[in-house]
C-alpha cells in the first residue's frame, strides 16, 4: 500500500486501504524521496483484513506472500486497481478489470507447483525476507502443492538452493544447485504435464505455468480473443514447449499454418517432441525479435504474444503490426509492460478489444492477463 507521511512516499507491506496503521521503516532514510515499511500494528483495521494462513506471513518474515492478511475477494480488487491505473497512466485508456479465479488452488492455498527453497550455509531450507538475501527457516509454505517432493525435511549440505517441482501427472522432481553452479537432478529429468487432451515434456525447470488451473484457462481465452478459423496463419511467439501453438493448430487445421518462435534451445526441443504430430505447425529456434527482423515469420492472421515479465516492447510490437495481423493476443504478467506495449500497439491503429486477468498467483500481488488487441472488431 502507498502511504504519505509530511510529504514523503511510504510504500507499507501487511497494511490494506483506508488502515491506520504504525510502522516501522525497512529501507531507506531521512532525505530519501521514498521509503519502505512494515505495517507493525493495526490501529484500525480493514473490514477486508482477515488473519494470514501463513505464520511466516508477517513483517520481517518471509517475503513470498503479499496479501495473505486480505480476504481473496479483496485481493483480486486489489490487483484490479492497479491494472486500471497502469492502462490509464501508461495507455491512456479507461478499462474496466476483473481478476478471475480459476480452479486449481484451496481458497488460494495449495496452488504453486514449483518452490524454490533457499539453503543457508548450516543446511536449513528456507525462504528469503522480503527486498532481501536473508533467510527465514520454513517448514510448510501454504501455497506450495502438497503434491512436492519434500525439502524443508532435510538438511542440505553443500547446496545454495533446492528447487522442487511436481507435474499434473504427479511426478516430482528436485534439482540442487550447489554454490558453485552445478546443478543436479532427483528425479526424472523431464516431467510430463497433461493439459489441453494432450500430454506435454517439459525439461527440468522450463517453463511451464506453476498453477495448476493455468494452462486450461489461458489458452481457452486466447482463443475465445482470436477466434481462429480453418486455413488461417498464426504466429506463436515466445512459444516455449508450444502449448498455445498446439491450440492455434487444432483450429486453423492442416490447411492453415503456425509458425512458433522461441529462443531457449531445451524449451525448442521439448516443442518438437509435444508437436510432432501437428505437420502444420514450424517450430523456429530463434529470438523473437530476430527471427521478425529476418523475416522469418511472414504474414499471418493471428499472433499470440506471449513475452517475458519485461514485455515485447517496442521493435517486436512495430514488426508484429507490419505484418498486419487481423488480432493478436497478448498473454502478459506485469500491468506496467502490457499497457506500455498496448500503447505502442495504439501507434499503430491496433486497440484494445478485450482484457481478461486471471488469479493465477493467489497471495501475491502477481496477475496474469490476455488482452486483445485488432485494429478492427475481432469477429
């Protein structure tokens, strides 16, 4: 929360809306234009405040959880305020948001299939404060899926950190990284996830989203967005392990054509092996933006943009709109980067059409969206 005090900015954790609260600063000092603080006590409370699940979700303890002491309900508010005042600010756009849940978690609990456990230097698994390398022994996160492999059980000798993962299928996976880099696995070296009627390898800790209900959600709104017809190009980018090629290629069918662009050489490999069966799908092992520079990718109806935390930004936005997609879904996780990039697509006579968010990261301040943007009504 954003509070001031004598004309200086505090941004306050464990604190919500219209509180009056006492704390205690966390970074920064005198003179600063800002400063950073902990709610340390309530003096009026929130009728939205509820008791955080979580122990550790406290001031000065772990950092994992941003909004454990607001009701579920309040939190996707919450994130809807900030995606409003991102789009007005950054795009200069007026839009009405509503976070979704989706299914997969327990009231927000029990969600997160991938945890990366910090190791201090005795052994002890834990997790970092927040803004901090400090670490905070833990014995159960509340929003790791109880299907993990355990960590917090162990001691872990000569380890940095333990990352544990586990599949829709139920495999479980840890991979320990030791202080000088190595890392190792226990367990399978792929983990098979199921989603879409179809089974998926995903290598190690490539990418694949850590909620369980994700996948489903995601792609069932990219192509509610794009609505894509038999015949029809479409350009996958940032496609990964081509869960939303697979998608777009089941619609256009074998007479239309999905290029997939991605960069990570594992994630590439793991594509050809989940989209074997799609002849009308390309897979392109390159950087999006060179890969739009060299003219890889041609003319296409469709595009599904689905970039890093930072955003497409501007060049692969001005390439995408050179080749004059009919729309594009825009699949991003940071408000601030989807309404820069929104406004860029602005430039170029691209709207606006549709804005989906989704509850993806419960606890957090985290929301993921699907916007869609054509420079005429998508029919």
């Amino acid at each position: 929360m954003v509070a001031r005090h004598e004309g200086v900015v505090i941004f306050v954790r464990h604190a919500l809306p219209g509180e009056s609260v006492v704390v205690e600063v966390t970074e920064g000092q005198e003179g600063d234009r800002f400063l950073r603080a902990d709610a340390i006590e309530i003096l009026e409370r929130s009728p939205h405040r509820v008791t955080p699940p979580c122990p550790y979700a406290r001031p000065g303890r772990c950092g994992g959880c941003d909004f454990q002491h607001a009701s579920l309900a309040f939190q996707r508010e919450l994130k809807a305020d900030v995606v409003r005042e991102q789009l007005h600010r950054l795009a200069g756009l007026n839009v009405e948001v509503v976070v979704e849940p989706v299914e997969g978690d327990a009231g927000g609990l029990d969600w997160r299939t991938r945890v990366q456990w910090a190791i201090a230097s005795d052994g002890t698994p834990g997790l970092r404060k927040h803004r901090s390398h400090d670490l905070v022994p833990i014995d159960l996160c509340r929003i790791a899926h109880p299907g993990l492999p355990a960590v917090t059980d162990s001691e872990w000798p000569n380890a940095s950190s333990v990352e544990a993962l586990v599949s829709s299928t139920g495999e479980q996976l840890r991979l320990v990284t030791t202080p000088d880099g190595a890392t190792f696995a226990d367990g399978p070296p792929a983990l098979h996830e199921q989603a879409l009627g179809r089974d998926w390898q995903v290598t190690g800790s490539g990418f694949w989203q850590v909620h369980p209900g994700a996948a489903e959600a995601l792609v069932a709104a990219v192509l509610d967005g794009l609505d894509p017809q038999p015949g029809e190009r479409a350009a996958d980018l940032y496609s990964g392990v081509g869960l939303f090629s697979a998608a777009l290629a089941a619609r256009v069918g074998t007479s239309g054509h999905v290029v997939a662009v991605e960069a990570d050489p594992v994630a590439v490999q793991d594509a050809a092996a989940n989209l074997g069966d799609l002849p009308q799908v390309e897979p392109v092992a390159d950087r999006v933006d060179r890969a739009l520079r060299r003219g890889t990718v041609g003319p296409v109806d469709l595009v599904v943009l689905d970039p890093p935390r930072t955003g497409a930004k501007r060049e692969v936005v001005s390439a995408i709109a050179k080749r004059d997609p009919r729309a594009v879904a825009y699949v991003a996780c940071d408000p601030a980067a989807l309404a820069r990039d929104v406004g860029i697509f602005s430039e170029h006579e691209y709207r606006l059409r549709s804005l989906r968010a989704f509850d993806l990261f419960p606890m957090t301040h985290h929301v993921e969206f699907v916007a869609v943007l054509a420079r005429h009504d998508v029919s």
